[in-house]
C-alpha cells in the first residue's frame, strides 16, 4: 500500500493515467480541467510519454484516435464546450474499435456556460454525444480517490471492448485537494494485441485500423448487438446504501452521491427509511441495483442539473412502478440540511398519495 | 468535523495555511478536504479556500457555517465573519485590522498582530504560519507540537528548511494567550 498524498482530484487523475500506462496526451486547455494538461505536461516527459497541447479539441480527440490505432494507451481530456468539439472523434472511435479514454471534467451551463462544477452532460455521455448507433461506457468518479482509481478501470475496460471509455468528473471532484492513494506502476506492452497498426510480419494479414462496418458485412449486426448486450450484462457498476427497507431511495452520482451518503444518514437519524443508490457506471446504468430496492415508494435523485437527467434511466430500471422525483440546483451542491428537507417532503408526498 | 475558512491577499500564505492544516490531517489519519476559491480572480486581490478535517467521510467541499474563520485582513473579515457558527471561532490581524472594530457578539475573536510578528522575526513570509501558531493556541483542532511539527515536515519534504516558520508558530500562540 502506498503512502496516502495530498492531490488536486485533476492531477489525481492524471498520474493515474500514466500509471495505468498511459503514454500520449493530446488535450487544449479549458477551465475546469486544465490542470491535467498543466501536470501531465511535465510529468509525461518524466515517463517518457508524448505529451501535446494540440490547436483544438478535435484535433486532440483525432490524435489519440491516431495513438489508439498503434496500440498505444490514450487520453485526451476537456470540459463543456470542449468536450462537445470531441463528439464526431467519440463517433469515431466507435466506428473504428479504438479503445481510448475521454475525461470530461463537467462544468455548468449549455453553450459557453461557466466554469464552475455542474452535472449537465448525464445525456450527453450516456447516449452517445456524437452522430451514430453508438454508446460509450461512462464511468462517474465521486472523488480524488475515484478520479485515480477508476482512470486504471478505464483503460482496462476500453482495451476489453476495443471501445472508447468516458470519465465523468466534475470541477468540484476536479478543483478538491484530497488525500489519495495512488495505483501501482503497470507497463502497458504495444505489441500485447494483434489488431495495432504497427506493421505485419510477411506471413501475417494486413492490419488496417478502418470504420468496422467496412470491413465485416453482414456480420457488423451481431457483432455490435452482441458487443453492446454483453458490456449492459457484465459492467454494470454501483454502490448501494441501506437501500433494502429504504422507503425512499436517493440516486445520485459524483459529487452529488457524498451529500446523498450523508443526508442518508441524518434521515436515518430521524428515523427515516432513506437509502442510496450510486451509479458508479453511468451507462450502463446499474439496473440491477434496482431489483433491491423492493420497499422503495419513491426514487429522488440529487444532480446539479434542472431536467433531472437521470430520471428516465431510473424509471426505465424500475419499470415506472414508483414515482421518480428530482432536487438539486446548476448553481451550487446541495447542502445536506437542504436535502434531508427535500426528502422529508417527498416522504410526506409519497405518503398522501404521489405525484 | 472541523470547517475552516481561510482569507485574506494574495500573497499572504492563505492557500499554504489551508494546505498545512489538510497535510496534518491526512497525517493524523483524518479526511480532509481543500477547496480553493477559482474564478476570475485579480491579482492583488482576495484569496480564500474552504477546509473540511474530520474523522468521518467528507460530504461536500463547500461550507455553509464554518467552526473557524483564519482571516489575514480587514477584507476577509467583511466578507466572512458572517459564516461563522454561534460560538464558532473568528482569527484577527490586528497588524491590519483596526483594533475598535466591533464583531458578532455570538463568536470568540482572538487577536494577533501577526504580520508584525513575521517581520520582527525576520521571515515576513511567515504571518500565515503565526496565524496558525494562533489557530492551535486557540482551538483543539491540533495538539500545537504536533501541527508544527507537520508544517516543518511539510516543508522539508519540498526541499525547503525554513527555521524562522517555527519561531513564528510559536510567537503566535503567546500572542494568542
């Protein structure tokens, strides 16, 4: 076990990247998510790694579909806006089989927005983003541990699948300084697959990295379905909290899932049966989490958006048996003693007859 | 849990002092948390960051009622003085606070020219590090000879000695009595 160090949850992030052998960086700065540029740009030398601080996003997102293509681990990174320009090099990736990771370090607002922490792009990493039959597995970190531990998840996952993997971060998980322990060292071998276009040898097929669809005919079909179907059956992660007789179960991700943790715990010291659900993979979404929650009368999530991004994924998951509430604000985390109001109210709802 | 704001100018160790009590957090085995003030901030202006130490998991990064506010200047004390708990515990500059002002009456001030004591000792830099010579005199958060005994180590461990921090630290708390 390795000493515990104090760390922005960006940076967190980033050294975990390389130490899950990550080796090439592409990204352009944008607040809240810079310092991963900021550190990666000094410590990618150090691990003999290439670092770029490329002209755009799309540019950035095209040079790791590049890297990706000759077996290397990559990472391009971004925030709002700039994760937006990265969407057509998502599709892809997609397109292609390209593992590669993409860390969106979530921000407030549509269009330019502002820099501050926000939960508004659930739609957006969940349903694909870019143009195509696609989806991405997302991965949802709650904090600087997370940022690091879930980076060597990534990396291990999109080489799984030969499938981009996105990281949703925000700027609070982001910007907080947090004790962290940091993953062992792993060498990444680029010879470890057949596929990498690093030349074949006289006696071996051509390797072409190229959109799947062209290459495979009728069999693309059940190829992808079988790709998706078996990523929603065997990756679904979460966290589950008191959630067996919980009369009210709370779903929330990020940041979000803390003050959920500790509303939980003052309901319950109300006497009030509250329990949480955290998706740790945002898609897929952890359906199975659900069957547990066989007490529930109600879902309430917690996410620092107004449309309640997550609803439709819980009421898909419990089939709308029980009504789906939202809180939370795009202007701050919800404070604890605010929530626990929030919840005492839809308890009362739930009781006189839902929504 | 311990919430602690701290303020003041750019360049009067505001985010070290933040750093130093989450560093001896993590190193008395607590969870701590440290969140900075960023946005569009001017040079010559304020600095603050929120800490959070405690023996339990960290919910939010954000403080709505602080136990503590380390503030630096008369500005942090304007805008912060205000988040503070009844009872909670407000840290003065009296170098550059005017010593008649008023405060809430349902909060402990406790008072220090640290910025003069910095300079007497030659390490002008380190008014932040009598403020928290203050802090440790003044609250129970850390046992005093631990606290400077991690920020020397603190330092140390980034290749910087620096022998006058500790005389700071400990002019401070004689002040603070």
């Amino acid at each position: 076990m390795s000493e515990r160090v104090l760390m922005k949850g960006n940076e967190a992030l980033a050294e975990a990247a390389l130490r899950a052998g990550c080796r090439f960086f592409a990204g352009y700065p944008i607040t809240p998510q810079t310092e991963i540029l900021e550190y990666l740009s000094w410590r990618m030398d150090e691990v003999g790694g290439s670092y770029t601080q490329a002209e755009s996003e799309l540019a950035a997102v095209n040079m790791v579909y590049g890297a990706s293509s000759g077996g290397a681990r990559a990472l391009t990174t971004s925030s709002g806006p700039g994760f937006s320009l990265k969407q057509e090099g998502i599709s892809y990736l997609c397109g292609a089989d390209l593992p590669a990771v993409i860390v969106n370090v979530m921000r407030i607002g549509s269009g330019l927005g502002n820099i501050f922490q926000g939960q508004g792009d659930y739609w957006q990493m969940t349903r694909g983003g870019g143009h195509g039959d696609y989806r991405t597995i997302v991965l949802a970190p709650n904090s600087a541990q997370e940022n690091a531990d879930l980076m060597v998840l990534a990396f291990d996952l999109a080489e799984k699948y030969r499938h981009p993997v996105l990281i949703a971060s925000d700027a609070a998980i982001g910007q907080s300084i947090e004790a962290v322990e940091l993953p062992e060292f792993r060498d990444h071998d680029l010879n470890k697959y057949d596929w990498p276009v690093r030349g074949a040898k006289a006696d071996e097929p051509i390797r072409t990295v190229k959109n799947v669809f062209y290459s495979m005919g009728d069999a693309y079909e059940d190829y992808l379905r079988d790709k998706y179907a078996q990523i929603e059956a065997e990756e679904q992660r979460w966290e589950s909290i008191q959630v067996e007789d919980a009369e009210l179960v709370l779903v929330a991700f990020g940041i979000s899932s803390r003050v959920c943790e500790e509303a939980v715990e003052g309901a319950r010291a109300k006497g009030l049966k509250v329990g949480l659900i955290r998706p740790i993979t945002l898609w897929p979404f952890p359906v199975k989490a659900f069957e547990k929650a066989v007490n529930a009368k109600a879902f309430l999530t917690n996410e620092m958006n107004l449309l309640g991004q997550t609803m439709d994924d819980i009421r898909l998951a419990t089939g709308c048996r029980v009504p789906v509430y939202h809180s939370g604000s795009i202007f701050a985390i919800t404070d604890t003693n605010d929530l626990i109001v929030r919840i005492e109210e839809v308890m009362e709802e739930v009781k006189g007859g839902g929504q | 849990m311990t919430e602690i704001i701290c303020a003041g100018f750019g360049g009067q160790g505001i985010l070290t002092a933040g750093m130093l009590l989450i560093h001896a957090g993590m190193k008395n085995g607590q969870n701590v948390i440290f969140y900075p003030s960023y946005g569009s901030e001017m040079r010559g202006g304020t600095a603050n960051c929120s800490v959070k130490i405690s023996d339990k998991k960290i919910a939010s990064p954000v403080i709505r009622q602080a136990d503590i506010v380390f503030t630096m200047n008369a500005p942090a004390i304007d805008k912060f003085e205000s988040m503070l708990k009844p009872g909670g515990l407000l840290l003065v500059n009296t170098s550059l606070v005017d010593e008649n002002r008023t405060y809430r009456d349902d909060i402990r001030v406790v008072k220090a020219p640290v910025t003069d004591i910095a300079n007497e000792l030659e390490n002008p830099r380190g008014a932040n590090i009598a403020m928290l010579g203050v802090l440790a005199a003044s609250s129970d958060l850390f046992d005093p000879e631990f606290l400077i005994g991690q920020i020397n180590g603190y330092f140390e461990g980034r290749g910087r000695k620096i022998p006058a921090n500790e005389a700071c630290f400990r002019k401070g708390m004689e002040a603070a009595k």
